[in-house]
C-alpha cells in the first residue's frame, strides 16, 4: 500500500504570436526554424542552449501557404517536437506551440513555463519530468492525471482473477479444438458414416501432439511439474478438466505458475506449457507446416485429377 501525494503535473511550454484577425489571415513567405532548449537570464535573454539530442528544424512557408492555419498545419506536419493549434478569443486568432515533452528540461521561449511533476510517495518527496513514473516503485507504474489535496491510498494486489479467465479460456479453445478433431476423425458404425477427415494422418498426428504435451512433464517450476498438478487434465473423450480447487491453490503461486506456463527455455523441459502449445501451432501452422503441406498436396492432386478428366 502507497500513500500517493500529488502536488503537480509535469507540463510543457508553450509560446503563442501577437492576435491576428482570423486563422485566415496571411502572413510573409520564408522560413521558420523551431529549436528546443534554453535561454540564459537578462533581457532580452541571451546564451542560448540546444536541448541535448534535438536539432534544429527549418520549415519553408512558400507563397501558398501563408495563413495562419497553413502554418498550423505545416509545423504540425513538421516533426519539430512542439504542436501547433490555433486559439481565438475577442481579440483575434493566435498561433500556440506547445511542446510535446514534458519538464523543465523541455522548454521554449515562454508563454507558460514548463515544470517537473512534484509529488510524495510514504512521505518521501520526488520530482519527475514525466506524469507516468516507471522507476520510483518495483514492479509498479504510476500515471499522474491529477493533482490531490492529500494523500491518496493505492493498494497493490495481484489479480488472480485475470490469470484464471486466461486459462479458462484457452482450455475452452482447447477443447473447442479437440471435439471438433474428434468429430471430423471419427466413424460411426451404426450409419456408416464418416467425418470429412477420417483417416487424414495429418490431422491425425495434430491429434496425439497435442494429447502428448498435456502429459509432458516440466521442469520450469519447483512446485509442480506437470498441468494435472494444477487441475489440468486430460479427459477421456480428448478435452480438458479445469478441476476447480486445484487451479485455485495454484493461483495461490502465481510466479510458480507463471513458471510452469510460460517459462522461455533453451531446453524442452524447461520451457513453460503454453509456450509449447504455441511452437507445436507456429510448426503446424506454418508456410511450411503439415497443414499447408497437406493443402499443397491436396491441390496437386486436384489438377492432376483435372488433366486426367480432359
């Protein structure tokens, strides 16, 4: 638990012309250059300093292109690191750039200054020059939307729920997969009749590889070796049991589990199941996998058929 306190958002500068008339109203052709850093103090301010990693970027404002929402439109198109809108009010229309960083290393001349996000964590004061902080909590990222009068309480828990909609899902796959298999593989004695894949080797052999990493063991976790041990198993009829209590008690250990589905291994044993599901269907599935092979075969014999008949 976090007692999050945000006194301020990081911003970016912005710097706006004089009113013009409308956002129709024209100006003089030439060149704009647009420059991010910073200015020494003293009027008028002097020293100036490029921001690190920025270059300059010259924009050519031709004949045609002159109004105020041409311009717009070009330093928007421009790739300069600010964005340019127009704002009207009773006195006419202005042109405002502001820049697309945040914080006060990002600044322009100024109509409002940039600033760093200044907030508190557990009582420990912090600044950032981005409202989404990646590095101040393990494991955690923090987005500033707004500022807050006090400490505001953010608890962190694991979502167990999520994890357990993942697997159900892709057993409801699996076994959507599996019946349907089953369907197309098999023949019914009583009406003699056969599904359209009956005695295809290829679907076949998809069959017992996919039986067969259901029963493979792993090493990838300490706490369990194989799907049966957290609930997953295999039925008679080719689908998948979820046995509720068991995949409970391994939510329980979500990094084991994390382990024994999803570990990346330069060995069999140690990769993590679901991960060997995604090989065997990239391999099955691929430019040169038994399925297109099995096609290529099958148009093959398509046109030879054909030839034969002409």
């Amino acid at each position: 638990s976090y007692a999050i306190h945000v006194q301020r958002l990081a911003t970016g500068q912005t710097v706006s012309s004089t009113p013009l008339a409308s956002s129709a109203a024209t100006l003089s052709a030439g060149t704009l250059t647009i420059e991010l850093g910073t200015y020494g103090s003293g009027s008028p301010a002097a020293d100036f300093t490029n921001k690190t990693g920025s270059s300059p970027v010259t924009i050519d404002i031709g004949a045609g292109d002159t109004s105020l929402a041409s311009i717009r439109d070009k330093i928007n198109s421009a790739g300069a690191g600010v964005v340019a809108t127009i704002v009207s009010d009773a006195s006419g229309a202005r042109l405002s750039l502001r820049s697309n960083a945040t914080a006060a290393d990002s600044p322009m001349a100024r109509t409002a200054s940039a600033v760093n996000a200044a907030l508190s964590i557990n009582g420990i004061a912090l600044t950032s020059a981005s409202n989404t902080l990646t590095d101040v909590v393990d494991g955690l990222t923090v987005n500033l939307l707004k500022t807050t009068a006090a400490d505001v309480d953010v608890s962190v828990a694991t979502d167990t729920a999520t994890v357990k909609t993942a697997i159900t899902d892709f057993v409801s796959a699996f076994n959507t997969l599996a019946s349907f298999i089953k369907t197309q593989t098999a023949y019914n004695a009583d009406s003699k009749t056969a599904g359209a894949l009956q005695g295809d080797q290829s679907t076949l052999a998809l069959q017992s590889q996919l039986r067969s990493v259901l029963n493979e063991g792993s090493s990838a976790s300490s706490s369990w070796s194989r799907l049966s041990e957290i609930g997953l198993t295999l039925k008679a009829d080719g689908t998948l049991d979820t046995g509720g209590a068991k995949l409970d008690n391994a939510l329980a250990n979500l990094p084991e589990l994390k382990k024994l589905l999803s570990a990346d291994s330069s060995t069999s044993a140690g990769t993590g199941f679901v991960r060997r599901f995604k090989n065997l269907a990239d391999a099955a599935l691929g430019t040169e996998g038994v399925f297109e092979t099995r096609s290529a075969g099958i148009r093959a014999s398509v046109e030879r058929n054909s030839k034969s008949q002409d």
